[in-house]
C-alpha cells in the first residue's frame, strides 16, 4: 500500500504498478464503446506510445467492444514470448453487450465464461486483475467474488477487483477472497460523496487500491473531460497514496500531455 517518490503502489501480493495509467474504453467503435475502434493502426501506436512513456497500467474490459478493445490490446502490447512483460493488464467481466443493448450478469457462470473468453481475447494465459464489472443486483456478490477466487486459484487471475461497489459489497467480497482494487467513478469535476470520500480512505487502510474513472469527468458515452486534466490527475494522485489514475484518451498529444504534467 505505498507510493513512492516515483509514483508507484504496491499491491499487497507485492506487484508494483507506475500510478499514473491508461483507460482504453475510447479505443472502440463509436457511440456506445462498440464495436472495433476505427482506426486499429492508431490504436495500436497510442497503447504502444503509452508503453513508452512508462504507463505500465491498462485498464480495460470485456464489455469494450465487446472483445474488440482486449484484442486491440493484444495486438498492440503482447510481445513475441506471449507475455505483457512490465505491463500490468486490467480487464472486467460481468457485462454483456450488443448492438441494441446492454445487461450486467455477474453470476458465478457468466463470471468464469468472461474469464476465459477475456484471455482468449489478449491471447495470454493469465490476467493481472480482474473486476466484477458491476454487480446485477440479483446475484450476491460473495458468488461472484466466489467464482473469480476459482479462477484465481488456477493462476487465471492474479488479483481481484470490483468496480461500480459500496463498502458494504467490499466487506462482503472481503469474507470470500482478497480484494486488491476497486474502480468506481471519482473526479474533481464530480458532485462529493462524503460515502465514496469514506470508502477512499478504509480501502487505503487496507492496502487496496482505488481506481478512479471517468477522472476527467468525462460521461462515458461523450467526448470530452469536464476539467483541466492535468489539475485533475494530480489532485487524485494528491489525494491519497492508493489511487491509481487511468485517463482516456484517442490521441496521442493529449496522452502525453497527461503523463508530463504528471512528470511520468
Ligand atoms: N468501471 C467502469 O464502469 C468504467 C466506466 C467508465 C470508464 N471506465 C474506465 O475509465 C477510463 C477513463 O474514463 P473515460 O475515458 O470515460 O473518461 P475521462 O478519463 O474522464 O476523460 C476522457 C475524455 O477526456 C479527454 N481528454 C483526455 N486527456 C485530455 C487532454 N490532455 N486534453 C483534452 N482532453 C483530454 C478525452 O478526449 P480525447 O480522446 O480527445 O483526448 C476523452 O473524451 C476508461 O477508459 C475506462 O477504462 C470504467
């Protein structure tokens, strides 16, 4: 749970990650995130750019396409030893989607297809964490925690993460298997959640990490951040020493602008 000079968190299992990411939701068909990016070429060169400037976190899911955005990232960062190296790969599962709709399904079956269906997509044999995109409402989080902990068993998953949770379905994804991040939506640009402002500071106690999206501000479905960005990425990594930041972006000059402002 520390964040060095350098700007990086240590994960409790001991994986050390730069704190300043890469949200890759952008780098899919348009509107909606579906579909395959456009310009497959440009992606692939903004993620590898990424990797240059030192951006070891990409943040990604399932949903992303669906497929499609895990493939970019498989074609633009797998090396040629079928690892990721330094890079430190973050997908979701939980989600399903398709031209017309969109439904969350974080039942124990479901939980495990992603999985597999996830690292077909990145064409790797592990992933380093894994979310509970969001929970249905219907299925208790402990089943699905339940289900990733299988997979995590069998050296499909490194780490566990929730995203779009209270403290309360943490605590109780906590009786069932380490929880090692959680991503719900954080911004300056947004309203204050004294609950949320709470949950920050009990993860950081924790040495869980918090994964803050839409750090811009930006709705997901619209183009745009919603404040300064480098005033807002440095305000959140201000914040506390277990958030990690995964600005989107689709061009390059602005990826670079986020890390240098960030001194990455
Ligand atoms: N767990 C969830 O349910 C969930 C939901 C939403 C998002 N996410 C994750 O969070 C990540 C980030 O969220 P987000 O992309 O929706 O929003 P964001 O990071 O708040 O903002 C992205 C927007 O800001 C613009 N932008 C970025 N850097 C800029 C700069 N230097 N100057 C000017 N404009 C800039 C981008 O436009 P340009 O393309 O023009 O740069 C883009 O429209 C996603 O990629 C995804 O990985 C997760």
């Amino acid at each position: 749970m520390t964040k060095d000079l350098n700007n990086t968190f240590t994960f409790l299992n001991g994986r050390v990650v730069n704190s300043v990411g890469y949200g890759a939701m952008r780098l899919t068909g348009q509107p909606r995130n579906f579909g395959p990016y456009a310009d497959w070429q440009g992606g692939i060169a903004l993620l590898r750019r990424a990797r240059d400037l030192g951006i070891t976190h990409i943040d990604t899911a399932r949903a992303y396409g669906p497929h499609d955005n895990e493939k970019l990232i498989a074609d633009a960062l797998l090396n040629e030893d079928g690892t990721y190296g330094e890079m430190f790969i973050a997908s979701k599962g939980g989600i399903e989607k398709d031209a017309k709709s969109i439904s969350r399904d974080t039942t124990p079956a479901t939980m495990k297809r992603h999985v597999e269906e996830s690292l077909a997509n990145l064409r790797a044999d592990r992933v380093d964490l894994y979310y509970v995109h969001s929970p249905d409402g219907t299925t208790p989080i402990a089943d699905s925690i339940a289900a990733l902990e299988e997979m995590r068993q069998v050296g499909k998953i490194d780490m566990i993460g929730l995203s779009n949770v209270s403290q309360k379905q943490v605590e109780e994804a906590l009786e069932v298997a380490p929880i090692a991040a959680v991503q719900n939506r954080y911004s300056p640009a947004d309203v204050r959640d004294g609950a949320l402002e709470d949950m920050i500071d009990w993860l950081d106690l924790r040495g869980i990490a918090f994964v803050p999206h839409g750090p811009l501000g930006a709705n997901p479905m619209k183009q745009g951040a919603a404040v300064d960005p480098a005033g807002a990425l440095r305000t959140l990594l201000a914040r506390s020493p277990n958030i990690l930041v995964i600005p989107g972006t689709t061009k390059i000059a602005h990826l670079e602008a986020n890390a240098s402002a960030l001194g990455v």
